[in-house]
C-alpha cells in the first residue's frame, strides 16, 4: 500500500495552473479495468502513461466517493471515501503515486452544495422531528396553503420540476437538482466545518486541486424568497437565467465567506494546490468575485464554449476573457466541451464539417494565454452520440425535462474492431453505455501514428504549447492582425520569437503569408508563391525567429 501522507514528488511550480492543460476524466467512461462495464481508478492508473505522452499537465477527476449513482456520483454519500464501483482508497492512492511520478497533477471534484440523500446526515434529518438539530444541516421549510400541501416558494430544480419534495411528516425539503440531492444549509457552522476537513483529507493524500461543483450555489437568500415565475406560469424556466440574471438560490454574496475561508487551507500546502469554480453569475464582473489571491484561483468562462462558429463570436469571446483577466491578475480557462455539454464536433456541424471545425477550435483554444481543459474524446474527435435508446439513458434530468447529457459521456474507444473498443480488458463487451459503431476508426490504436489523425494533431499542438517560448509563458496576451472578414489572426511573441495563429472561418480559400513557417496544422496546407493556402474551417500555426 502506497503511504497517503507521502505521494510521489512533482517539480516544485506554484503557478503550474495558470497556463496548465487539464483533461477531464469522466471516471466512469474512461477505462474499465475490471471487466463490469464501468470505469475505475484501476483503469485510469493503467492509462496515465497515454495522458503523460498526450502531453496534459494535469487530470480532473469527476466524483468516485461513496454515491447510490443517481446522477454519476453528484450524489454524495461519504466525502472520504471511494465508491466499490471505482476501486478503494487504495487504489486512489496508487493512482495519484503514479500520476505524480509521470508529472501528472490530480484535480479531484468536489461537490458541497448538496450530499446524497442516503448521507448519514440527511438519514438523520429524515428520522428527526421538524425543528430539529439534525434537520438544520439541510433546507426544510414548511408548505404553504391551508395544510401546508404547497411547496414554500417558486423556487425550480436545475433538473425540471420543483425544487422541493415534502417529507411523511408534511415539511418540505429544497434540491436544486434530483430530489436525491438534497441541498446543504450552508449557514450551519458544522456544515462549513465539514468540508473544511474534507479539503485536508484530499490534500494530504496528495491530490492538488479541486474543481468545485455548483459553486455559485451553496447560498440561498434569507427567507427563501419567490423567483416571481416558473415553468408552470411562463412556460420560461428558471434555469434559463443562469449566467444571465439573478436567482435568489444562486450567487449570493455571501458565498465568497466561504471561498474566503478555504483559501488559507489551499496555501498552507506545498506545490501550488488550486482550486476551480463552476460558477455561473450574471455579469463578468460578479463571476471575477470569485477568483482572487484571498479566494479561488480560477472560474470556468463557459463562453468560449458558447461562441458560435463565426470570427466575430470568437473574437469577442476571448477579448472579453483576456481583458477580464487582466482585471483580476488570474487565467483565463478555456473550454470546448465537457460532461455537461454536447461534444463540440457535433456542436460545430457534426460529420466532416463538424470535425474540421472542431480541430481548428483546438488549435486556437491551445494558442491562447491561460489554462485549457481537454474534455476525455475530445482529441479522438468523438462526436455526441445522438441515438442512444431511451431505455439505456441514465442522466437523471432526461426523466424530468426529456433532455440528456448521456451523448457526451459514452466510454471513449482504446481498440479493437468491436464495441466497447478496448474500455474493459481483453475480450470484456460490457459497457455502461454503448458505443457506435464508427468509432472503431476513432480509437486510440486507429489514430495513433497516423499522420493528420485528429490524435496526432493533439499530440503535436501540446508539444509545441509546451516548448515553444512564445506559448510556454504564464503571462501575457495576444496581438490581433489585420486581416480579410472571417479570419482570426494573433500572434505571440517571446523576444525574437513570434508564433501566429490563424483560423479560417470565412468560407473561402485564403493564402497566409508574411508569419513565417508552418509548425503545425489542423489541415493540410499548400504553397502558393511565398504563401499557404489555409483551407476553409482550418487553422495553422506560423512561427517566425
């Protein structure tokens, strides 16, 4: 057994987060190393020497705690511990002792706005009487109406439906999201002491960030006051606020006391420990609160992700990053896709055009300043995977609102002619969910050393982030060029080295000349005169010294 209070040393960089590439494991999809169709820590420790030769910096894992899975492990049942289905605690710490030895670092999700509803605290609330010490550690409120049969305010599940569910005995208790998912009372100081013991019990076995789940969430608005409208009234549901204006159950003030006191736990430990909100506020300005030297050290900006296919959205996207950036001395975190969101190949058009967008979003998502997150697939070229039956879906909000978030998480392909390619060892057919089969010529194996794969491209793209002088910096920002409509073109320089990024979103041939040499690109390029053709929907990287 692997000593937790010792992990294997990594080079000392307290700031290694500012301009790392951090790839998202979708624990359950990545790699199944013991044959039950569902990924483990075991598998994702077997497949570290692949994520150190993609050439990531770090991994983020989603939740492997103790969880009934009702939605993926978002439902937590025991914050120190690893669910049967991953592995043990064990065999986490093997994982991160191999993880560090590769110069790989270990974001652990947490997830601190709700627990499981078979947590031995909400067990206890359940047993309790209205009123109670126990139930002060979740939301319950009294029903409005004659006989309290109304739930006590507006207020909606992420999920569809009410956020609330009444108990046997009458009261009422608040789930933003599954009613399995029981929403903390983040006022209780026990609460905030919790999980401020949680965070230590990560960081000594080693791990070196968090990525913290609904983290504009934790805090509801004293009195729990009505939105003012619903789904049911206005056919316009809550949610879709998010990111756009305020709701009383998220992004209130007070929720930064908490990050405030979290922050002092981080800095007290050796080699740069971070942590990352997902965080939806309604303005810039309300989303840059939560990053800082006194709170956390990065927010995802979902925006880069929302931008649509055209120069104009791209470009407004990232000045409006790079300048809030420079507002709030932290990195940008750029983002394509993710468990949450449709694959961006598909996103982008689906099929060739889908796929040739997609490699030319990589090129300049990986050109920019700041840290990039790779979600698991993505440097396959995976699309969504829109035809999985009904019967095979798990996402708990396809119940309540019809929509899925499955499509994004089917087991990535390692091999072989047959589904599940490789997930599980020699042989295994199970799978939690299933693959389609043209993912056979999207496998590792199939992309691996085949020049132009969508693999390779990765592969050489992360090489060159991280040796060229021009991209390797932590600091800095990007210099626009002039160029015809619908081309995007910076450059970064490092002294006498320049590196130019070009993307050709204009729906035409455009010839690129006066940057210097091609070094890498997501099409094939052609000469013309002292130039380079730079097909539609392709990008390019030039160097000049």
């Amino acid at each position: 057994m692997t000593d937790a209070t010792n992990p294997a040393p990594l080079t000392s960089d307290d700031d290694w987060w500012r301009s790392a590439v951090v790839y998202q494991v979708y624990v359950r999809s990545f790699a199944d190393a013991n044959g039950d169709g569902v990924g483990d820590l075991q598998g994702i420790r077997e497949r570290l020497p692949y994520l150190r030769d993609l050439g990531v910096d770090a991994l983020w894992l989603t939740p492997f705690y103790t969880s009934p899975q009702v939605d993926a492990g978002y439902d937590v049942a025991d914050y120190r511990d690893v669910d049967p289905l991953f592995g043990s605690l064990t065999d986490f710490d093997a994982m991160i002792t191999d993880a560090h030895a590769l110069g790989l670092r270990i974001i652990v999700d947490l997830v601190p706005n709700h627990t499981s509803s078979q947590h031995p605290w909400f067990s206890a609330a359940l047993a309790a009487a209205p009123g109670s010490p126990e139930r002060e550690f979740y939301l319950f409120a009294d029903g409005k109406g004659e006989n309290g049969e109304l739930p006590p305010n507006d207020w909606e599940s992420i999920f569809g439906g009410p956020a609330w569910t009444r108990v046997p005995d009458g009261q009422w208790y608040l789930h933003l999201f599954d009613p399995a998912q029981p929403d903390l009372n983040w006022r209780h100081p026990q609460v905030r002491a919790e999980f401020e013991d949680v965070l230590r019990f990560w960081l000594d076995r080693g791990v070196d960030g968090f990525r913290i789940d609904v983290a504009h969430g934790m805090i509801k608005a004293e009195g729990l006051p009505d939105v003012g409208f619903n789904s049911m009234t206005t056919g316009q549901r809550q949610s879709e606020l998010l990111g756009k204006g305020r709701l009383p159950y998220f992004d209130q003030d007070e929720v930064h006391d908490i990050y405030r006191a979290w922050r002092p736990i981080l800095d007290s430990y050796p080699g740069g420990r971070m942590a990352v909100a997902e965080a939806w506020a309604e303005t810039p300005q309300r989303l840059a609160r939560y990053i800082g030297p006194d709170e956390l050290h990065q927010a995802f900006s979902f925006d880069f992700l929302d931008a649509t296919w055209s120069a104009d959205s791209f470009r407004k996207v990232i000045d409006t990053a790079l300048a809030e950036s420079t507002i709030v001395g932290a990195p940008t975190t750029w983002v394509l896709s993710n468990h949450d969101r449709q694959r961006h190949v598909t996103r982008y058009g689906d099929g060739e055009v889908g796929l040739r967008r997609a490699r030319a979003a990589a090129l300049l998502m990986l050109a920019l300043p700041g840290c990039a997150y790779v979600y698991q697939g993505e440097e396959l070229g995976l699309p969504e995977v829109l035809d999985i039956p009904d019967e095979l879906r798990q996402d708990p909000a396809f119940l309540r609102t019809g929509e899925s978030r499955d499509g994004c998480r089917v087991p990535i392909p390692w091999s072989g002619e047959l589904a599940p390619y490789g997930f599980g060892p020699q042989g295994c057919e199970l799978s939690w969910l299933p693959a389609p089969a043209t993912w056979r010529a999207l496998s590792v194996a199939a992309q691996t050393g085949v020049p132009g794969s969508t693999l390779e491209l990765y592969r050489a793209a992360l090489r060159i982030r991280h040796e060229h002088p021009a991209l390797a910096g932590t600091t800095g920002g990007v210099t626009w060029l002039e160029t015809e409509p619908g081309v995007l073109a910076f450059h970064r320089t490092d002294g006498a080295t320049t590196l130019t990024c070009v993307v050709n979103i204009s729906g035409a041939v455009v010839v690129v000349e006066g940057y210097g040499r091609p070094i890498v690109a997501s099409e094939e390029l052609t000469e013309q005169g002292p130039g380079h053709v730079l097909p539609v929907d392709a990008a390019a990287w030039f160097e000049r010294r």
